[in-house]
C-alpha cells in the first residue's frame, strides 16, 4: 500500500527558566490537514515486509531520535534560547503498530499491542486491562529473544518475550486513531438518538419492546431521509454519514420536544 511518512509542529511551549510549568503559546488547529502535515517520505511498501520498511524509515528514526537527545540554541532577541523536542506518533494501525515495535502479527497468541494479555486471559477478562508495553521493554525483550540467556526452549523463550519476535525500531505511543474516535462518537449518538425518540429524559422506565420500535423509527427514518441502511455494527463510513448537522435535522423530525431538539442540534455542534 501507499504509505505517507510526514509530520506537523503541534504546538510550541515556552518554559521561564526556573519555573516548572510550561506555556503554551502556538497549537495547530488542523493537526491533520494536508496544510499543517510536511510529507518526509512517500512509498508503495508492504508493512510485513520488516526489512524494507527498516531501511527506508531507518535514517528517519536515526535522525529523530538525535534530535531527541540534544538540543537546538538560537539567539532570538540577542539573548540564546534553548529548544528540546518532543515526539508523539499516531495514525498507526494495528498491523503497523506490530511491525513497528517487533511483536508477532495480529494472528498472534498475544492479542494485544497494549498489554501481555494471550488470547484466553483476554476472553476470560474483558474489562480490567491496564497498559503494560513500551518500546523500551520492548527493546529489551527482543535482546532477549535474540540471546537466550537462560538456554530456553523455542515455547518457554516466546513465554518469556511475551510475542516478541523482531527487533523493534521506532517508538509508537498509543493512541486511538480517528475512525475509531468517530465509531465510537457515532455509536454513542445513536443511542441518544434513539432516547430521545422515546423522551427518555422524562425519568420513565422503557422495555425492551418500547426501546426496539425507537430503533426502528430512528432506522427507517435514516434509510429513507438519509439512504443510510441498518448496520449490524458500527463502521467508518456509517458514522461519518451519523456525526452530520443534515442527519440530526431528519432525526428531531422525530423527537418531540422543541427544547429537546435544540439541545440535540447544540450537542452535534460541539
């Protein structure tokens, strides 16, 4: 696939020497814009293709991270000013989060990018998971791998290295990626949606009967006003269309309350 490498300034802080909070004095509005976004590097490369993607992000990563570790002195106003810089990645997927930092493909025994949990820890606890990994840990982890201090079989080393099985080479931090920000903004909208159909708010205890006819007003009304089609789950393009000012003007059609549908239209502004 296609794969863009480029970076935004997204904001600049100021620090008054001897203090410890730092100032804000620029943030980029538009972090995402093609405007703000400078392109260092374009390529068609497959991300499972580990050695082509370390040598051309290699001299990138070599360059960041000198430039983490030192600092630039200017003379701004006859007086030297010193800056540091600081890195944040995003716009990874999962299978570029994997590739990147050494751990086995998503078909891995080790499910996630975020913690050591296997596939059978993860399906016995669904909720409480905190976030484990680093790049550093990672680093570790693979110097292991590749030593096998302790003379380990095959099964009990990757017990050890926790599904590390590449050497890691540029740090991702997580973060959770836009489509997923508007899947799970739209499935919350749709909920509301769907109470506010019903009016809810008036503090009534609604069945399963009563909530499954708003979903179903609220579905046919999307398909007919918006050609939006029922989706058994939520995706991308569903929740682009949802998160619009045009989608909530056909869905106060059915809300009742004038007040009710002003607050709707207020909260899809925000």
């Amino acid at each position: 696939k296609a794969v863009r490498f480029s970076f935004a300034i997204m904001s600049v802080s100021v620090r008054v020497e001897g203090t410890e909070e730092a100032v804000t004095v620029f943030r980029e509005p538009k972090p995402n814009s093609e405007l703000s976004c400078k392109p260092l590097c374009l390529m068609f490369v497959d991300e499972s293709d580990h050695e082509t993607l370390t040598a051309i992000l290699g001299p990138l990563v070599a360059e960041r991270n000198a430039m983490k570790q030192s600092r630039l002195i200017l003379s701004l106003g006859g007086l030297p000013r010193s800056f540091s810089f600081e890195f944040r990645g995003t716009g990874y997927d999962e299978k570029m989060v994997r590739e990147l930092e050494g751990m086995e493909a998503s078909g891995s025994t080790y499910v996630c990018t975020l913690c050591d949990s296997t596939r059978a820890e993860a399906s016995r606890n669904m909720v409480l998971h905190s976030i484990t990994r680093n790049h550093g840990e990672n680093l570790e982890r693979y110097e292991m791998w590749r030593s096998n201090p302790f003379s380990e079989s095959a099964e009990e080393l990757r017990e050890r290295v926790k599904g590390i099985s590449a050497k890691p080479f540029l740090e991702t931090q997580p973060t959770l990626d836009a489509l997923h920000c508007d899947i799970g903004n739209a499935t919350e909208f749709y909920k509301i949606f769907q109470d506010e159909i019903g009016e809810v708010f008036r503090g009534t205890n609604p069945s399963r009967e009563e909530r499954r006819s708003w979903r179903t007003a609220l579905d046919k009304q999307l398909r007919k006003r918006m050609k939006l089609k029922p989706v058994m789950r939520m995706n991308g393009n569903y929740a682009r269309r949802l998160m619009t000012h045009d989608t909530v003007e056909v869905v106060c059609e059915l809300v009742p309350s004038e007040e009710r549908r002003e607050a709707l239209r207020e909260l899809m502004g925000l």
